[in-house]
C-alpha cells in the first residue's frame, strides 16, 4: 500500500520586483529623469506659491468692501461674494430667485439620479419630461400667483443647464434617427440624412446660432414668432443631434451583421430588432465618444454668449459691469470655468466608470 | 387591395421615402418662401450687389493691405486670410504642443506625467470661450501700459497694448538665396531615386553641406543684409517692430492651449496602437529611443492618427469664429459686422457658411489623399 504524503506548502513566488518600477528610480533614474524632476519641482513649486500668494495670501474676502480690492494685490474674491447670485441668476428679479435656483437644484439631481444604470427605464424619461415642463413654468411663472419672467430675464446656471439639457436630451434621439437613417435601407432617406449630418458638421457652431438668431425669424410666417432662448436651443440641438449621430453610427458599424441576422430569423419586425438588439449593443459600445461629445456640448452652451443670450458666461461679464466695484475679470472666469469643470470632469470619470462596468459584465 | 400594399414591404419602402422626402423638403420650400415673401413685404433688397460697395469700417489688423473705403469683398477677403493665417498657425503650434505632450503623459516620471495630466484635465473639461476671454483678460487688464512696458529681453515689450519685438528686413537681392533653396530642393526630390537604391551613399551629407555652400554665396554676391529695426515708445504707444495685438495673442495661445490637449491625446492613442513588440524589436536592434520612435513608432502610429487629426484641424479651422468673442478680426468677426451695417443677414450668412463648407470639403480632401498614401507606403 501506497502512502500520500502531503508535501508542505509552499508560498507561491512573489513576482521579481523590477529595481526601475520604484519611484526614487522613476524620479531620478538617470540624468535626464533627475533634471526633468529638478524643473518640473521647481517650476511647480514657483507657479504654486505665486499662485497661494494671489489667490489666498493676497486676497480679499468676502464680506470686506469693494474698495480693499483695488488696493490689494490678489484675488477679489469679495467681488463672487457680493455678486454670486446676479453671476449664477442673471437679471431674475432678485426676490424670485428662489425659482432659478430650485430648477437648478432639481436638473442637477435628475443628472445624478440618471446616472445609475438601474435608472435606465421608462419611469425616469417620464419624470425628466415631467420635471422640465414643470421647471419651464416655474421658471415662466405666470400662475398661482407667481410673478411672469419673461424669458428675456433669464439668465446664468439654469439658461446654461436647460440648454444643455434640451441639446442632449432632445438631441440624442434625433441624432439616433439620423443615424438610423443614414445606415438604412431607404436610399431618400439616407440622403438627406448623410446631407443634413455633413452640412452642419462641416459649420460652425456660430453660423448655425447666427442663423438661428437673424435668419430665422425672417423664415417664419408674419405673427409668428419663436423666442429667442428657443432659438438658440434648437440651432444647439441640431448641433448636437449632428455630432452625436456620427457616433452612434460608429456603434451602428461596429454591430455584427449575424446580430441583424438572426434577428431577422427569429421574426422581429425592424422596430423590434433596432429597439430590442441593435441599439443597445450599439450605444453600449461607444460610450467613451458619446460621453465626449456630451461635454463638447455642454461647453458648447457657453457660445450663446455671442449672439447675446444670458447663459453663465454672459452674466458673469454682465455682473463685471458694474462701476461701484474694480473688474476682477480673472476671478469671474475663474469661478466660471470651476462650474463648468465639475459638471465636465466628473461626466468624463462617470463615463470612464460605466464603460468599466459594462466591460465587466461582458466578462462574466 | 390596400392591406396588399400595406403589407408589401416595397410599397412600403416607397410611401415612407415620399412621405420623408414631402416633410423635409416641403418645411424647407415653406422656410424660403416665407423668406421671400418677408422680404419683398418689407422691401429688403436682396443679392451681392452690396459686395462692391465701400465698407467704410476700419479692421485692426490684416495682412493684406485695406482701408476703409475698399469694398465689401476685399474686407472679406481680408477676413479670411486673417482666419487661414491664425488656423495655420494653431495647427502647427498645437501640432507640435500635442506631440510633447502625448509624450510626457506617456513618460513614467510621475512628475511629469501628473504635470501633463492636470494640464489636460483643465483645459478639456472648460469651455474655450471662457479660455479665451480669460487669456484676453490677462493679457489686457493685468499688463501695464505702455510707457511701464515690460521688457524681458532687449527690444521686446509687452504691454496692454500687445507685444511689441525686434522686426527684421532682408535687404539687397535676397530672391537669389531663395532661388537657391528651391533648386536645391528639386534636386533633392530629383535624386530620390538614387537614395532609394544606394541608401548607404552619405547622399545626405553631401547635399546639406553643398547647398549651405550655395546659399552663403548667393547670400555673399547678392549683398543681403539685415537690419533690425527694434520698437520705439513715442507718446502712448511702440511705433516700428513687429506688434502682436492683445486680441491676436489671446486668440493664438487660447486656441493653441486648447487644441493641443486635444491632439495631444490623439498623438498618444496613436502611438499607444503601435504593438509593444515593434519598441522591444527596435531596442535589440540597437536604435536609441528618440530614433525608435522616428523611424519606428511614428511612421506606424500615422495610420491611426490621421483621421481623427483630420477632424481635430478642422475643429481648429471652425472655432476660430470664436475671434469674435476677443474682437479678432476675422471673417466671421468681418460679416457680422458688415450684417450690423448692411442688413443684409442672409447673404452674410451663407458667405461665412458657404467659406467654411468648402475650407471643410477641402481640407478632408487633402487629408484623405495623405492618408491613402500612408496606407500605400505600408502595404509595400
């Protein structure tokens, strides 16, 4: 008879630690990594005092009188202070900006809210479609005796965030159709949809809002009259449908035909099989782009600023105007510019996050 | 009779491309006509004849020469050169910026590659018009004026009115070196053949050291001088030298900041596609770093690059109209305020789109013929 003898375990081997994987080797290795770590340190560390020495040493407080700013050498941050609300609201009558602020509130959740793929079902679209008629007639006001703003006194964070929403929103089905279109089967239809795609992506998004702004109102039959935030919101919509379309017809590319196929086979009829099989691999596919040209979009909302609307930027340079206080033009867009980054960079990591996610359920 | 063509899928296909084709053309018929009825009701006058008109508007800066009272078209004319010349110029730039800084974000020293990441992160994530009024404003608001001038260097002053350097005039026959250069250049595209088969020919050498030969001669018979002549304070502003204007350089760094994050990225995704193989092979073959990326990875990395570079330029070439928001003048900044002027919106409009249609068509013609070549050389 045979006995088993166990033989004691052994550690498995660590795998062999690489002398150039370590930081002080990465930082100052050879000759060329020590200089690039000497320059890159000092120039650092110059830019990051000068800018400490501005921004916090320097500066002036909110809650200190405007005339300390144009004494002080650093930052007016008691200017944002002062004029936060005219930079964030515009000319909303002062006594009614509880309503900006509320639709501002409730986009921004909706965003969050969306975000979780468990989201991802009818209930949501008809509480976003819901909740922005209800945030439009707040907004508007005009019943239950709230006072009417016309749409001329908006302005600031809710005129960028509904532009934005209504370019994406309402952009992103159109451009699902243009897309469809252009990769169908009906030749008319592929036609305009390939012209309309080319033709405006081949513009400025200035033309197109120039357009929008001048040419359009000479178009529309005498009495009838489209406001002029609606105007800008429909050229950026357009826009955006454009762009996003060509993405989407990347994923549309990328779809194996044998997915079509057996679709086919299994009798879906072509609005099934594009609901049911196509479009969900398709746009699982080209997340990273579409998240991309998301915040191509959301950055493009700024340009209203051209064609005289008050979205963020505008109003930021409109509160500037003021003589009772210096122009700390640098702080304003400073301000600005972080808004605008935190809604872009954290999209950008969300969209990072979601591809990973689905990577890993494409694994298991 | 009609559930047979309901359900007859070509019928269908038919009824749906009619019905498509009547709503998009028959909106766009009603957009015009109601167009041209507006018009004729208020008595606009349409049509270019407005472009032979005097302007009568002045334009800050411009490289062809203008005044005033030229025409309508030679403005436009000049906007336009003004746009081709910044976007060339922010290609370039940004062309070069984004290529060192795909490889820094591509560098294992974390310094350098955080540094290139923060980098990125702000300016891809911020609106460009905000990039630009900020840069404006920096270069305006925070600069002196023009008698407490800046002067880093000997002749150079920045002040609020720009950024004033040493120009420098060629004097004497100075067409003479430059026929030089281009004969020299044809010969060398005439010799390709005989590189092509005997590449160990020190051909290359040769040919430098003779054509810089030739040049100091022309240079030397032609008597070509050069004089610089350095900016002059003369009451409140620098007379002589070549000047930058504040909208000039807020526009050229702003836009070239940008893009460059964006090509920059492009550039590493292209080099990221090369196999790592291909480094590993040009290491045992012995070629230093700097020589395996340029003989090796970029040549590969190319085919994948140029595409979406494509698209980036001509992203570039498109938001130059943002000139308008620092007060550049260039084309779109010239018809909007010749629309201002004359009135004549529609026929501004469809100038400033038809330019950029055709800048766009043009521009992704070229760059597929370049393509098709890289593909061409890599099938060899």
């Amino acid at each position: 008879m045979t006995t088993i003898s166990i033989s004691p375990d052994v550690p498995a081997r660590s795998a062999p630690i690489d002398r150039r994987d370590s930081a002080m080797h990465r930082l100052f290795g050879t000759v060329v990594s020590s200089v690039a770590t000497v320059v890159a340190l000092g120039l650092g560390l110059y830019a990051l005092s000068r800018f400490a020495d501005w921004s916090l040493i320097n500066a002036v407080w909110p809650g200190e009188p405007g005339a300390m700013c144009r004494r002080a050498t650093g930052a007016c941050w008691a200017f944002l202070g002062e004029k936060l609300n005219q930079i964030l609201f515009g000319i909303y009558p002062p006594a009614q900006q509880w309503r900006p602020a509320l639709v501002c509130a409730f986009i921004l959740f909706m965003v969050v809210l969306s975000l979780s793929p468990r989201q991802w079902r009818l209930r949501t679209v008809v509480l976003w479609l819901v909740g922005m008629a209800g945030s439009l007639a707040l907004m508007q006001g005009g019943w239950f005796g709230l006072e009417r703003v016309p749409t001329a006194s908006w302005g600031g964070l809710p005129v960028t965030l509904l532009l934005a929403v209504c370019a994406l929103g309402i952009g992103m089905p159109l451009g699902v159709l243009l897309a469809l279109a252009r990769r169908g089967s009906l030749p008319v239809a592929r036609f305009i949809a390939t012209c309309v795609i080319e033709l405006i992506r081949g513009l400025p998004l200035i033309s197109l809002l120039f357009m929008a702004s001048i040419v359009l109102p000479i178009m529309l039959p005498a009495g009838m009259t489209i406001d002029s935030l609606l105007r800008a919101g429909i050229a950026l919509t357009i826009f955006s449908a454009a762009y996003l379309a060509e993405v989407i017809r990347g994923g549309l590319q990328s779809l194996p035909a044998g997915q079509l196929e057996a679709s086919r086979a299994l009798g879906l009829s072509w609005w099934q099989m594009t609901r049911l099989v196509v479009l969900p691999q398709a746009m699982r596919k080209v997340i990273a782009p579409l998240t991309n040209t998301a915040i191509v979009m959301i950055k493009n909302t700024s340009l209203v600023l051209i064609v005289g609307l008050f979205d963020l930027l505008s109003s930021g340079r409109a509160a500037l105007t003021d003589p009772a206080w210096p122009t700390p033009y640098v702080e304003t867009y400073f301000f600005i510019a972080g808004i605008y980054f935190c809604i872009c960079f954290g999209l950008s990591r969300y969209s990072m996050w979601l591809e990973r996610r689905f990577k890993k359920g494409e694994l298991r | 009779m009609f559930k047979r063509l309901w359900y007859n899928s070509r019928a269908r296909s038919v009824m749906m491309q009619v019905l498509i084709a009547c709503l998009f053309f028959g909106t766009l018929a009603w957009l015009v006509w109601n167009a041209h009825y507006n018009l004729t009701q208020r008595g606009i006058a349409t049509g270019f004849g407005y472009l032979s008109d005097a302007a009568r508007f002045p334009i800050s800066e411009s490289l062809l020469a203008y005044r005033p009272t030229d025409s309508y078209a030679r403005a436009f004319a000049v906007g336009l050169m003004n746009t081709l010349y910044i976007s060339v110029l922010v290609i370039v730039a940004s062309t070069v910026l984004g290529f060192l800084l795909a490889l820094a974000r591509r560098s294992r020293h974390p310094l350098v590659n955080g540094i290139a990441t923060f980098y990125l992160e702000i300016t891809r994530n911020t609106p460009l018009v905000v990039q630009l009024l900020f840069w404006y404003s920096l270069v305006t608001i925070n600069l002196p004026s023009p008698r407490q001038a800046l002067n880093p260097l000997p002749g150079v002053f920045l002040s609020i009115r720009g950024l004033f350097f040493p120009s420098v005039q060629i004097e004497g026959d100075w067409p003479a070196v430059v026929w030089v250069m281009l004969a020299a250049l044809l010969v060398w595209v005439g010799l390709r053949p005989l590189r092509r088969r005997r590449p160990t020919l020190p051909l290359g050498r040769v040919f430098f050291v003779g054509t810089l030969l030739a040049c100091v001669l022309a240079w030397q018979w032609g008597d070509v001088m050069l004089t610089s002549h350095s900016p002059q304070l003369r009451g409140l502003n620098f007379v002589g030298g070549t000047a930058l204007t504040p909208e000039f350089t807020a526009l050229l760094l702003g836009l070239t900041l940008y893009s460059a994050a964006f090509s920059g990225e492009i550039i590493r995704g292209g080099i990221e596609a090369v196999a790592q193989g291909q480094w590993e092979a040009a290491q045992s073959l012995g070629l230093r770093p700097w020589t395996t990326l340029r003989c090796v990875v970029v040549p590969q990395s190319l085919r994948v690059i140029v595409p979406p570079m494509t698209s980036q330029y001509l992203s570039i070439v498109k938001n130059t109209t943002l000139a308008l928001a620092v007060g550049y003048p260039d084309l779109s900044f010239v018809i909007t305020t010749t629309i201002n002027q004359t009135g004549q919106a529609i026929e501004g409009l469809a100038i400033l789109m038809g330019v950029y249609l055709c800048i766009s068509l043009s521009v992704s013609l070229f760059m597929n013929l370049y393509n098709r070549r890289i593909l061409r050389t890599e099938r060899r």
